[in-house]
C-alpha cells in the first residue's frame, strides 16, 4: 500500500514549554537504510523532537509514524520493542556498574528471564543466558570494548562511556537508531572511530537519526540533512547543498 510505503516520518509536530514553542510544526521523513541528521543550533529544538518521538514527551499537535505505525502517545518501552531506540545527550548509564553489565542488562530477553525465570526449566534458562552473554561479547568487539568490560563506568574515559551508550543502544537490537550528540566532547581519533562505527551499522542494515553539533563529522557521514532553527525547518537536502544554503549559512555564522 502506497501510505505505507515509508519507513519513518513525523507530521507537524509542535511543542510548546509554557510559552517557549521549541517544536513548531516539523514534518519529515527517514528513509530506511539511511543515516539522517538533525541540526542546528543550541536551543533549536533538536532533542525536544527525539523525546517526541521516542514517547518521553507527548506532543501538543502532530503524529509520529514508524513502519506503518502510529506511535503518538505510545510509551517509551513499546517503542523500543518496535524496533526504535536512542541514546541520550546525558547518556543515563548506571556508572556503579561494570561496562559488561551496562550492555548485557540492556538486552531485551534479560527483561523475559527475569520474568519468566521461575517459570522455566533450567536448561532453557541456561540456554537463554548463553545467548545473552554471546550478544554482549559480540557488541562489546564492535565498539572495542573488550578489554575494559569488567571496569566500572565511573571510572571510564568520557569518550568510552559515549561508546558504552552506544552498545546499550544496539543491545536494544533495534533497526531504527537516534543518537543524540555522539561527538561531543570526542577526541578527533574518537571521532574517526565513531564515524567508522556510524558507517558500519548503516552497511548492517540499520538506520539511523542523529543529532550533532560536528558539522564535519554531520557534512562526511550524512545521505540527508535537516536543519531546524528557532523549533522550525529551515532547510533539508544533501549535504553539499546544505552546506552552500544561504539561510543555513546565515544561521550558523551569524551574518
Ligand atoms: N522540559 C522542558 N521544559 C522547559 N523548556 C524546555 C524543556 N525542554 C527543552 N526546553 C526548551 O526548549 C528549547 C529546545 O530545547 P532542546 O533541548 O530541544 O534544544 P536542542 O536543539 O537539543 O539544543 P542543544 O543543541 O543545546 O542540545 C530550549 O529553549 C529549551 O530550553
Ligand atoms: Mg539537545
């Protein structure tokens, strides 16, 4: 069916925080398989949108679709079981915790075991907890953390708790990733790995949403820009066209 067509889209989103509007009326589409980027200055709006769409605030006017779905007013676990997760510019780790236990609680079945735990013979609990641990191992390569999996994350570099987010992020196993501000405060070795990762996770099939404020990093990895300035589009296309935009210039430079 012709509606049902795109992957991810929202429709006139608005916001309002007391007086302040800081989502007025956006509407836009990712494109599955895509690495699409959200940007714009501090105060646009940006990470207001990602609570918007990841049910965390509900928006005033306006509809969130994924997948054929319409997934205003839904509750932030039923989206993430639907295939949608972020991270978050705080990055709300449990750093009394080891890097190891960070990603493995995050794993979905962790949740059913609990649950269902009493329930189960012990061979299919066994069974379970050899394919959880199996999953942290893996996410815990991708990201290079291997050896630091049994350090707390309190103790960890800034940029590795970034990473740490990140496999939390892919613990959810969902297709539809939004990172908000993974760069910031990255090293520009750092930044090379993440970029690196970003670009890995699209060729494995994921999609992905993210917010930054590293316009080489947004203008290198990006199929698709959105530019938000004062809660509303003022731009979207390619980055080679975002970047010689006039009003987008005007944004970023000040003039
Ligand atoms: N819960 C809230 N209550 C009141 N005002 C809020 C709330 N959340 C965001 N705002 C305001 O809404 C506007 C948009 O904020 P938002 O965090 O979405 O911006 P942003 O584009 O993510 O900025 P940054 O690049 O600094 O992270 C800002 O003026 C902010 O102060
Ligand atoms: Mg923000």
């Amino acid at each position: 069916m012709v509606q049902n067509s795109y992957f991810f889209k929202v429709q006139n989103l608005s916001k309002s925080f007391g007086g302040l509007q800081a989502v007025k009326n956006v509407s836009f589409e990712v494109k599955k398989g895509s690495l699409t980027s959200l940007i714009g200055p501090n105060g646009a709006g940006k990470t207001t949108i990602f609570d918007l769409i990841s049910g965390f605030i509900i928006p005033d006017k306006g509809k969130v679709f994924f997948k054929g779905h319409d997934l205003t007013g839904r509750k932030p676990h039923e989206i993430v079981s639907m295939g949608m997760a972020r991270t978050f510019q705080h990055l709300g780790l449990f750093y009394r915790l080891s890097v190891w236990d960070n990603i493995f609680l995050a794993l979905p079945g962790k949740k059913r075991e609990q649950v269902l735990g009493v329930f189960l013979p012990q061979t299919t609990l066994r069974d379970e907890e050899k394919i959880l641990r199996q999953r942290t191992k893996e996410i815990l390569d991708f990201l290079g953390l291997t050896e630091k999996a049994d350090e707390m994350v309190a103790n960890l570099s800034w940029g590795d708790q970034k990473l740490v987010s990140i496999g939390r992020l892919l613990a959810t196993d969902g297709e539809f990733l939004l990172m908000d501000e993974p760069a910031s405060g990255l090293s520009d070795e750092q930044i090379s790995h993440l970029k690196y990762l970003i670009k890995e996770l699209i060729s494995m099939g994921k999609t992905i949403l993210l917010i930054d404020h590293n316009m080489e990093a947004i203008m290198d990895i990006s199929d698709w820009i959105i530019v938000l300035n004062f809660g509303e589009i003022i731009a979207e296309g390619k980055p080679a066209d975002i970047q010689a935009h006039e009003e987008v210039i005007r944004v970023y430079l000040g003039v």
